[in-house]
C-alpha cells in the first residue's frame, strides 16, 4: 500500500460533522494498513466540517500543501498578534506559464517607498503600545506583517498564512499553538482589501483598514468584520461633486482606475454631478494591466475634449502610465481633481510634471505629526535586523548591493531574469533600476537621504495607519479590563484576551470611542465607517519646478448642510499660475432673455441659446423656459423684463385726434352757420319752398352727427362707449328720415307727372303734418331700438390686449353684435328706401332738380360708409376710431355740401335770384346753379309763413 518512502498510494475521504473529542477518538482508531487518517496536529477546525487528511506514517505530525508562498514579512512574537499588510511593492514578477516545470509563488519587483513607512509606522504604533503603561499594562502586542505587493493574489496568499500561522497555509485551519490572532490591519488597497475581507468575513475575522476607501465596503452583509481608519469615498464623491459646483463647472471628464475603488468612486462621483445637472465629456478606465493601445486612445480623448477639468479616482501607481503619456504628448491646459489616493503621492508629484499638474486641486485625509517617528524611521539597521525587506530597502535607499548578494554574478543575473520575463518591458513607466556595482557597508546615514520614506511633511495615510494600530490596542484594552459579570456576552461574560474568539474582538472593536492625536473622537457607526474630515489641497509650482501641497480648505461631511466646505479661493493657484478659476462648460451660460435650447442626442450641458419669444422673458441665467408676461405687461427689448404694455387710445392731446376734433367743430360750425342764413332769410322764397322746418331739423341732426365724432375721442369710459353709437345712430336716422319724407314727396310727384306738364300736376301730396309724423315715427322706431340696446346689453369699456401684444388697446366692447347690426342697419335701410325715391326722381324736368343733389348727397354717404368697412377692419387701435370718425365726418360733409350748398350758394351770392318767379318755375333762368324747387308744381303761389310751405 505504500512504499519504504511512506509515499500515499491509496486514500481514504472521510467528510462528517464532528466535535474535538469525536477527533480525538477517531485518530486514535484509525488504522489501514500502515496509514492513518490523523487530525492535523494542534491544527484547530475553523468550519464544523472535518476533513480528514492522509499523511504517511511518521513520527512528526505536520500540516502539509504541495505549494509554498512567497511572502515577504516582519515579524515580531507578542502575547496577542496583529496582522498587517502593505504594498511595499508595486507588482508581482511575471513567471514563466509553462505547465512542464511546477509552479513557483511569484516574486515582487518595485520597491515603495511610502507603504516601507507605513509598514515601519504599524510597528512604531506597536512598539509605542507595548511602552505605554495606561494601555494594555501587562500585555505585549506582537505584530505579522507581510507585503501584498499591490497584487490581489498576494493579498490573498498573506491572509490565508496568517490566518493558518504558517507559510504552508491550510484553508479552514489555523496550525500552530502560539499568541492569539487579533485583527488584520490592511491590505492597503479597495481591491485588495475586498478581497481579504471576503475571506475574513467567512470567519468573522476583525479587519481594520486604513487605505480603502471604496464606498461597497460599507456593506455590512458583504464584509460584515470589516471597518476602516479612512472614510468611505461616498463622501468623498459628494466633496468632489460639490468642489465642481462651487467654481461653476458643468463639464467634467472622468478617468478611474479598472478596480473597485475607481469604478465606485467616479460612479458615485458622477451620480452626485448629475443630481446638479453637471454633465460628463467622457469617462475612461485605466487598465491594471499596462496596455499601451488603451492608454493613448484615453490620452486622445482627453486632447480631444472641450473639458478642461478631469476628476480621477485611481492610485498613483495605475495612474502614472497616463499622466507620463500626457506628459509626452504635451497636453496642458486642464485641470485635474484628485482623489485621496494619489493627492500627495510622490510618484505623481515629480518636478517634470509640474508644468502638467501644477493647479490640481483635490482632497486628502487628515494630516498629523506623530512624535518619534521620524527617529524611529531612521534607526533602520540592516547588519542587525537580518530582514530581506530591510536589505532591499537599504539597496534602494542607497543605491548599493548589499555583500552577501554577491557583486557581479547572482543579483546581476537574477535582475537581467527578472527583465528579461518582465512583460512589456519596454513600454512600461517604472522599469526599475539596475543597481550599481558598489557594495553597501549599512553605515550609511538614513538622515541624510531625501526620499518618500523619510518625509513626514505630509503623513496622512501614514497617520491613518497609526490610528488602526490604537483602534485596535483601544479594543483590546476593553476587552482585557472588562469585569465578571459586566461583559457584553452570555450572562456578562467576558473574554479572555489570551484565549478569545474573532468575534468577541469584532464586538469591542465596533464600540471602540478614543481620542486621537488631533483630539478627534475616533469611533465606528454602523457601517464600520468614521467621520469623514478631508483636507483640500492645491498643487502649486515652486520657483524651483517643484510641487508644493498647500492646504486651501477643509471639508466636513458631519457640519451642518451648506456649511460642510470651506475653501479659500485667495489661496488657490490654478493651471499656468492663473489666480482665477478655468472655465470648463460645454455650451456658454444663456444670459437673461434666452433659454437654453437642448441639442438632440447630446448632453443636457450641451444646449443653444434661444432668444424668447415676444411677451416672454428670462430674468435669471440657464432658465430652462420663459416666463410669460402678465396680460398687462410685455416683454422689453433684452427679453429680460416685463414692462407695462403702452396704452393706446385716440386721446385728445393726440395730434390726430386733435385734427379730427377740429373737423368736427368746423363741421358743425358749417351747419349752423347754414341754419343761421335760414333762419335769417327764412321769409325768402327759396327757404319758404325748402320746408324750412324740415329743413332745421335735418340741419340740426347734421350738427349732432358732426359732435357725436367728439365723443369717440378719449379713453373710453362707460358714458362715453354707451353715447357714441347710439348718438351717431340717431343723428343719422333724424336725418335720413327727414331725407325720407321729403324724397316720398319727390319720387309721388315723379310718378304723377310723367307724361304731363308741370303746369297739369295740381294734385296735392302728403302734408307738412303728415311728412312730420312720418319723420317722427321714423326716429321713434330707431330711438326705442336704441333704447332696448342701452337697457339690455349696453356698450362698455374694455382692455384689448390681443389686437397687439405690445399695446393695450383701451376701447368699447359694443355688448351685443346683433344691436349694433340692427341699429346700423335701420340706418342703412332708411338710406336705402331714401336712395331709390329719390332715384325714381332724378328725371324730374331741370326746374325740379331737387332729387337729384339728394341722390347724389346718398351716393357719396353710400361710398364713404362701404369704403369705410376694408378700412376699419385692417386698421387696430386708435386708428380704427380715426377711420370711424372721417366716416362719420365724410358722410356729413358730403351731405351737407350736395343739399345745403346749392341752396346757400342763392340765398348768400345770388339773393337777385331768390325770388317766388324762380322760385315757382314760372321763369326760365340760364342759371342752372340755382334751381327752382318742386313748390312751383303743387301752388301757383308761395305762401308767406314758413310753417305753410309744402315739404319738399
């Protein structure tokens, strides 16, 4: 079954559920055939499911794995362990994939300098700790660090070894006898320590991290042992969010690193933008794996855009790549925001990069000066320490080799291996240095060396990782003070600190509350997550080239709303030494009076400008829509305010009104003055044949017609709308219907002497009573139709806003169309039966012409009134009252100049002519400007009262 090597040619798999001492009595019965199935010696179950582990008889119990790591360490034995892990390399060494030879744990290549600090500062927390007789008195802290060199394999392979307790690691179990295992403190990255906490979690292993920020670690159904020394990036996403709003920034480019801590921060990043209305020019990832195609496609798109701010969320050793390929292609003029990650790193912060990165702005964690670090940095001893790490750092420090590598033939040979298989070598950004060929003595002086490891101007995550060593000493310091009966657990138990489980760590580390260097109270809500304070900081260029980090704000996620950042603009140094703020917009800011305009397919930065419409405006700069006026306001000239509309009515201090004022008067002054000359040659012939009562009435209905024009001047008021029609109206039905019963006469006495001499027409017609009772029930119909109007639906002022957006119109609504078509019509009817009368007597014989000036008197009020509608309707405002009112003023003028004129032209220049001969037809005359009237038809004789003329 097996050979004299004790190889296994056989195996035998048990999988059940067992308690220790099922183990126990298991082992001690199992045998076959030379082989036992033996429990793991001192090798404690981490799951209740027991696997059973063939090994060959021998008399040394061991846990066994075909692999070993390849872990770097510090190590130092204590009564409780910490772990720690830090990037104190930058990558893993590519290996040969062939599957012909057997796989070996990759080596790490890159020294950094920075997390060597961060590493030295964990044990000078520790060794502070152990000193510190208010803490942990009679307990000493041992510490396990290994380096996870930037790579999630190694961050996995240093977990499982210390969580195993040896370099062969045995998934499940923890081998070994010695100190307790505490907590984890690291890995030094969001992937790498979600990946660690992923495995913790399954044990709920404590893990206390001071480097990853990432927002999805705040799960605590995810990573439920995890809390951290640093704030979640989700307020870090909103600080940057905010930082672009405050210097008015609405297009933004993202660049984030292919890893968890880029992806979730510029996701939150830009949902916070986009809450805003802040629009995204693009956003790239860097790839973890250096590929030199995707790197100058992202540098193209950042050449290519409009954006002048970039806001990046990525390590400073995934970033480096980029920025150097920027570098070479020369592209200045952005501003980059930074993440904590890389605000005040080393490698980004070189003198060459200056004149690229000098005005980048960003947030970092707090700073601190810790007491004696420095000293401690420095007291390195690589004769003494006989630590791998030490030595490498030493060689790198110094530029030297260190003896017991050999000069010229093994370290030179491995590093031209280590180049030779490297991938890609040649495109790489930090290819790392031959070392020279001098030999180190360790004598060299760490003072007066300038590097990263020994600059503590600048300890963030330094100080970071100094608070998680105290996070961590606090919780224990609780847990070992904790009394009998007063403990958190079953029946106020209390843990033992050299014999406690994960989980009873986890408790007092969640209810840790101490006091930090700033004075800050350190503790964890329930996401494992502290306060979040950052610090703003700006790079600024030296006279020298060089980048010096100037603190130009702070922000406090725990302040007030509105009053979480404080930044001074003063102090800011911007892009080519600018004191003022870039400008990174899409499209320009809409001034007041345009609106933005979206562009189809395009972000919603992206707009055109729209100027609004008329009566519409935009007081404020980006409105999204125009405001509409109010219906007695317009928009001015710049769109940007509402102005009252200007009120427009034909007023009398209005020059045209003023004209037409005037007319009127002149007209009415012409008709009374006709009235006069009758009335003073009223005892004339030609005014006792013209019915002279008749006669001043129509005169007088002349002279209203020619005032009613008066009352369309003026604003228009209640009276005013209500008296001018209806004024017009009847004036002009007095007057057709004295027309009309003088015209009946004409066109009867027409009708009768056709055929016959005028001397043969003796027969009388209507008499003067009569004619005036037809007249009087003429203007009684029309006066009572006026009346009804006034009663039922009178005319009435309005506010005409719609005839022109910039004005208001102030007129007479008419109150009912149907009134006013009636009350016009009935005018018009009575001109109409007027016109054909009269018409039928136009060939009266020339001594009886008076038909024909009356027809000719309706011909012209016929024009006037049927060339007045085209005009009144294509005229607005206070215009059409003036079209109205010539109407009204032509009409009469023409009426008085066909009836009246004739007349007066005898009666005032040709008195010789007025005299009953003429008068009565009975003598010819040559002068046909003055013809006789009809009376010569129906009397031989004229009498001599006015009142018994016939009505003409």
């Amino acid at each position: 079954m097996a050979d004299e090597e004790g190889e296994i040619m056989g195996s035998f798999d048990v999988t059940a559920l067992f308690t220790s001492t099922n183990i126990n009595q298991l082992y001690l019965k199992m045998r076959w055939s030379g082989i036992v199935y033996q429990r793991v010696a001192a090798c404690e179950p981490a799951f209740i499911t027991v696997i059973l582990v063939p090994v060959a008889i021998s008399g040394k119990q061991t846990c066994k794995l075909k692999g070993k790591f390849n872990l770097n360490s510090f190590k130092m034995p204590g009564d409780v362990i910490i772990g720690g892990m830090f990037p104190i390399h930058y990558r893993v060494v590519s290996s040969n994939s062939s599957s012909s030879t057997s796989p070996q744990s990759s080596g790490c290549e890159g020294f950094n300098f920075r997390a060597f600090r961060w590493a030295r500062t964990m044990i000078h927390a520790i060794n502070e700790v152990n000193q510190n007789d208010s803490i942990l008195p009679d307990i000493q802290l041992g510490y396990t660090i290994y380096d996870s060199c930037f790579t999630i394999s190694k961050a996995v392979e240093g977990t499982l070894t210390y969580l195993t307790g040896q370099d062969e690691a045995v998934p499940n179990y923890r081998c070994g006898n010695g100190a307790p295992l505490a907590v984890l403190i690291g890995a030094g990255g969001s992937a790498l320590s979600i990946a660690t906490a992923r495995i913790l979690g399954l044990y709920y292993f404590p893990q206390v991290d001071y480097s990853a920020s990432c927002s999805v670690l705040s799960d605590k159904f995810q990573f439920p042992s995890f809390i951290r020394t640093i704030p979640s990036d989700i307020f870090q996403s909103r600080a940057m969010a905010k930082l672009a709003i405050h210097f008015g920034w609405t297009w933004v480019g993202t660049i984030a690193s292919d890893d968890d801590y880029g992806k979730y921060g510029i996701k939150n990043f830009k949902e916070e933008l986009e809450k805003v209305g802040v629009c995204i020019s693009f956003s790239e990832t860097i790839p973890k794996v250096y590929a030199r195609e995707k790197i100058v496609r992202i540098v193209d798109t950042i050449e290519q855009s409009t954006a002048k701010i970039i806001a990046v969320f990525s390590a400073d050793i995934d970033l480096s790549s980029l920025i150097e390929e920027v570098m070479q292609r020369n592209i200045s003029g952005r501003t980059w925001i930074a993440s904590e990650a890389w605000i005040n790193s080393a490698l980004i912060s070189k003198p060459e990069y200056s004149s690229l990165l000098g005005g980048t702005i960003g947030f970092a964690i707090q700073r601190a000066h810790i007491p004696g670090l420095r000293d401690h940095l420095i007291q390195l001893d690589p004769r003494n320490s006989g630590e791998k790490l030490i030595t490498e750092f030493w060689e790198r420090a110094f530029d030297c080799m260190w003896p017991e590598h050999g000069v010229d033939v093994s370290r030179t040979s491995d590093l031209k291996t280590t180049e030779n298989n490297r991938t890609d070598v040649k495109n790489r950004i930090h290819i790392i240095p031959p070392l020279s060929q001098q030999l180190c003595t360790g004598k060299e002086n760490l003072d007066e060396i300038d590097n990263t490891y020994v600059d503590v101007s600048q300890l963030r995550l330094t100080y970071s990782v100094y608070k998680s060593v105290y996070t961590v000493a606090s919780a224990l310091h609780n847990m070992h003070t904790c009394k009998t009966g007063e403990g958190p657990f079953v029946k106020g138990s209390c843990a033992n600190i050299t014999d406690f489980q994960p989980w009873q760590l986890m408790y007092y580390l969640k209810n840790v509350r101490f006091k930090s260097l700033l004075g800050e109270e350190i503790y964890f809500d329930q996401n494992g997550d502290i306060d979040a304070i950052y610090d703003i900081m700006n790079w600024q260029r030296t006279s020298e080239g060089h980048i010096s980090f100037k603190v130009v704000g702070s922000y406090n996620a725990t302040a007030p709303p509105g009053q979480e950042m404080i930044i001074r603009n003063d102090s800011i140094i911007w892009n080519d030494d600018q004191v003022t703020p870039p400008f990174s917009v899409c499209s320009e800011s809409c001034q007041p009076g345009t609106r933005k305009g979206i562009r189809q397919g395009e972000p919603v930065c992206c707009f055109d400008c729209i100027p609004c419409a008329d009566g519409e405006i935009t007081n404020e700069t980006d409105s999204r829509e125009c405001i509409q006026c109010p219906e007695d306001y317009w928009s001015n000239e710049n769109r940007d305010e509402c102005v009252h509309k200007v009120i427009e009515y034909l007023g009398y201090n209005d020059p045209l009104g003023l004209a037409l004022i005037a007319l009127s008067i002149f007209g009415a002054c012409v008709a009374t003055a006709i009235a006069v000359a009758y009335l003073i040659r009223k005892d004339t012939a030609l005014v006792k044949a013209n019915n002279c009562g008749l006669s001043f009435v129509l005169l007088f209905s002349l002279v209203i017609c020619f005032l009613s024009s008066v009352v369309f001047v003026g604003e228009p008021v209640a009276w005013s709308c209500m008296t001018r029609q209806v004024l017009l109206a009847i004036s002009f039905a007095t007057c057709l219907s004295c027309m009309l019963s003088k015209a009946v006469n004409l066109m009867l006495k027409a009708r009768k002497t056709k055929g016959k001499s005028p001397e043969d027409t003796t027969e009388k017609l209507f008499s003067p009573l009569q004619q005036r009772i037809i007249a009087l029930i003429f203007v009684s119909c029309h006066a009572c139709l006026c009346a009804a109007w006034l009663i039922i639906l009178p005319p009435y002022p309005v506010k005409n806003t719609q005839s022109q957006n910039i004005k208001i119109i102030m007129e007479c609504n008419e109150g009912s169309v149907v009134f006013l078509c009636c009350v016009l019509g009935y005018d018009a009817l009575l001109a109409a039966i007027c016109f054909v009368f009269a018409f039928i007597a136009r060939k009266l014989p020339d001594n009886f012409n008076e038909a024909k000036f009356m027809t000719f008197a309706l011909l012209v009020f016929f024009i006037v009134w049927i060339s007045f509608i085209p005009a009144y309707l294509s005229t607005r405002g206070k215009y059409m009252v003036a079209v109205e009112m010539f109407a009204i003023l032509a009409s009469s003028f023409g009426l008085v100049a066909c009836l009246f004129v004739p007349k007066c032209y005898i009666i005032l220049l040709k008195p010789e002519r007025n005299t009953e001969e003429l008068v009565s037809g009975k003598t010819d005359t040559n002068d046909k400007s003055a013809p006789p009237t009809s009376q010569s038809l129906t009397t031989s004789g004229i009498s001599t009262t006015c009142s018994s003329v016939t009505l003409n």
